[in-house]
C-alpha cells in the first residue's frame, strides 16, 4: 500500500469491483490505494471494534449506515492492537464528531494508521450490488494512485480470493500473555488464584473475549494459534477457548488438529466465530463461504436448547456445513445444531451431547452489539464446574 497525505484534502478517489462496477466518490482517511474483500456491515455504532476486529483483516468494509464517525475515535473501544480492515467506505463522514470520550477524529485515526478508505458515494447502491453479486474482490484509489478503469479493473482481479486465504497467523500474538480474572470490586485477582484457568487460542482475538472471561473469575493464557498440545496443558486449564479470526476456515489445519487434541481430552471447550467452524471440522462437518455473509450487530439468532430468540452481533463469511433437523454422531458422539439465524437459517451453534463442547458462529462477547448473548459464557462457566464436581 503506498499512501501520501489525509484526504481531508478531498482527493478524488475510486471504488473498482472485481466485476467492473465502478463507484467515484472522494478520499477518506490516508491517500493512496488499498486492496481487499468488498463486504458491508449494518451496524448503525460500533465502527471502531468494527475497524479493530481481526477477523476483517484484508477485508474493505462498506458502513450501510450513511453517517460514520460521529462519536469520532477514543481510547478505551479498540479490540486489538490496530485497524485490520484493507479499506473503509462511508457514505457522509461525520464533519465534526462530537462524545465525552473522543480523542480525535476517525478520519484522522484511518491517517495515522495508514487506511485508505473512501467516501461521498452511493454505499446502498453498493450494497445492493455486493448483496446481489456476492461480496468480491475490490480496490480503492485516490489522488495519483488512479488509472484507467481497465489498469484498475485489471489489478483488482490480480489479488487473492478470500476462499483460500489463510490469516489467523498473521493477526495472532506471537506471544502468550495473561488476562487476570476481575474481582468483585473490579480489581485483578492475582494470577494463579482464579476460580478458573482458560487456555484461549488466539486466532485473531477481540479484546472483549476474555475480559468476558475475567469478569466471571476466569484467568485467562492467550496463547498463540500455533501453540502446541503442550504449551496449552501446561497452563493446567479448566476450559479451552478457541476465538474468532479472518480467513477460510478450510485452511486452519493446525487449530482444527489442536482441537482434535483438546476433544480427545474431554477437557471442556468453547468457541466462537473462527473457533465454531473449527469445531465444525474437527467433528467432520464441511465449511463453504457464503454469498454475502453476515455483518452487523442485531442479527436474529434462535438458541434451539431454549428457544429463546436473541439479537447477535455478527461477522462471518463462511459458515459450517451441519444438518438442522437431525442428531449427527461425530467421532466424539452426537453434535447437534444448537443454533440457526432466522433470516436464512445459517448454523449459528454447535454443541456436543456426549462431552462439555459448544460454540457459536456469533459474538456473544458483543462489542459493539447487544448483550443478549452474554449467557454463553455462563455455559462455558457450568461445563467447567461440571466437569470439577
Ligand atoms: N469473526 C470470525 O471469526 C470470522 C470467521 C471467518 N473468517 C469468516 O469470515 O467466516
């Protein structure tokens, strides 16, 4: 990515599908070019978790809300250590943005990180096409970074498919660190004391993940995705984690074969997003990419143990391959489908009858998005209790 100044300079810029559809609007954030998956999000708040998960790592994230940066950018709401989106497309960037906590301004975040992004276009045309035609390959140009649309077109159709692509690695830590539990007033437990020991996979995991965690008295390892059978029974745990993370499921042979360990073990396990298609593997179910994917924070998710209905935030563009209206028996005895989204009846959960092992395609750890999911990690705290008594 080569970038020069802020488009607050209002540089003209370029949105170049994959598919020849072209969208002409103005820079936004750094100047320059940017390349990556065209996918939408319909979260109305919450860009800066959005822009700070690592599961949109080499992703272009078209906001459908038309307003974006109101609340500009602060210093508590980051997920991780950086923006991981390729590329940021807004309709109406907010001129000045206005909240007790900001810091700065969102454009000027996406400068000092270097995002090149766009805005002034037609973003519900855009969506329309994405959900339409599928999300795609796409690249923006600003300022001298544009060509003629056919050089453009042309590189756009160069880069690498989302299908395939393996990038757990690259967002993860390289090294273990530990999130201690949180006490009753809020303090941190000293480490070793906790009520519960989780060993947590980082694939590209959202700091709210084991904070979660810690607020129930679970001190948590966040260890590195290619961390061994070893380093992670070292950490004597109770439970086993397993995060969200960008990229196709279909390449992540190692976590699917650390999991396989764990299962083997019966130690309880839990996973989200990246961690549910994994688990998905690991009990021989397929995974496929979806047309368009789910992004957003007020997705309808039945949870078919109880069938209680709740609103979820999401963000995933592949999904597991598992049959709603049966039992299956896997190699670690019978899964079932524990959830499903009501609007195209995706599987949302998994759970494992046989053995203490769930997760969700979803994030209960919210941020940005509702808490009505919150729930799992006391189900994750029950299987831990119940496999101690
Ligand atoms: N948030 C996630 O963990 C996403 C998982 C996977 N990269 C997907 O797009 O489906």
């Amino acid at each position: 990515m080569t970038t020069s100044t802020r488009g607050a300079t209002k540089a003209p810029a370029v949105l170049v599908l994959e598919d020849g559809r072209i969208f002409r609007g103005r820079a936004y954030g750094a100047v320059g070019e940017t390349f990556g998956e065209a996918v939408f999000s319909t979260g109305m708040t919450g860009y800066q978790e959005t822009l700070t998960d690592p599961s949109y790592d080499r992703q272009i994230v078209v906001a459908t809300a038309p307003q974006i940066g109101n609340t500009g950018w602060n210093d508590e709401d980051d997920e991780s250590r950086r923006i991981w989106v390729s590329g940021y497309v807004v309709r109406d960037p907010a001129r000045v943005p206005s909240n007790w906590r900001a810091k700065r301004s969102l454009e000027d975040e996406l400068v000092a990180q270097d995002i090149v992004g766009i805005s002034g276009i037609d973003t519900r045309a855009l969506t329309r096409h994405l959900r339409e035609r599928g999300s795609m390959r796409a690249g923006i140009f600003s300022g001298e970074a544009i060509a003629a649309e056919p050089e453009l077109v042309a590189r756009v159709q160069a880069q690498p498919h989302m299908k395939g692509a393996s990038l757990y690695e690259e967002v993860a830590t390289k090294e273990t660190y530990v999130v201690p539990a949180v006490g009753p007033d809020g303090e941190a437990v000293p480490i070793g004391t906790a009520k519960f020991t989780v060993a947590a996979i980082d694939l590209g995991i959202k700091g709210m993940t084991p904070h979660r965690m810690a607020q129930r008295g679970i001190e948590v390892h966040v260890l590195p995705a290619t961390a061994s059978v070893d380093e992670v029974y070292a950490v004597e745990p109770d439970g086993v984690f397993f995060s969200n993370g960008p990229g196709d499921p279909a390449t992540a042979d190692g976590p699917v074969a650390l999991m396989t360990a764990v299962l083997e073990r019966k130690t309880p396990l839990f996973g989200i997003c990246f961690g549910n298609q994994i688990l998905g593997r690991a009990l021989g179910f397929g995974t496929y990419k979806l047309k368009y994917g789910h992004r957003g924070i007020n997705q309808p998710v039945q949870d078919r143990t109880t069938g209680k209905v709740e609103v979820t935030a999401h963000n995933h563009g592949f999904a597991v391959d598992a049959p709603l209206d049966k039992v299956s028996e896997t190699k670690f005895g019978r899964a079932e489908v524990s959830h499903v989204c009501l609007n195209d009846d995706v599987v949302e959960g998994l759970q494992l009858l046989d053995q203490p092992a769930f997760s969700v395609q979803y994030h209960p750890e919210a941020a940005a998005g509702p808490h009505d999911a919150a729930y799992l990690f006391d189900r994750f705290v029950s299987l831990m209790e119940g496999q101690r008594a």
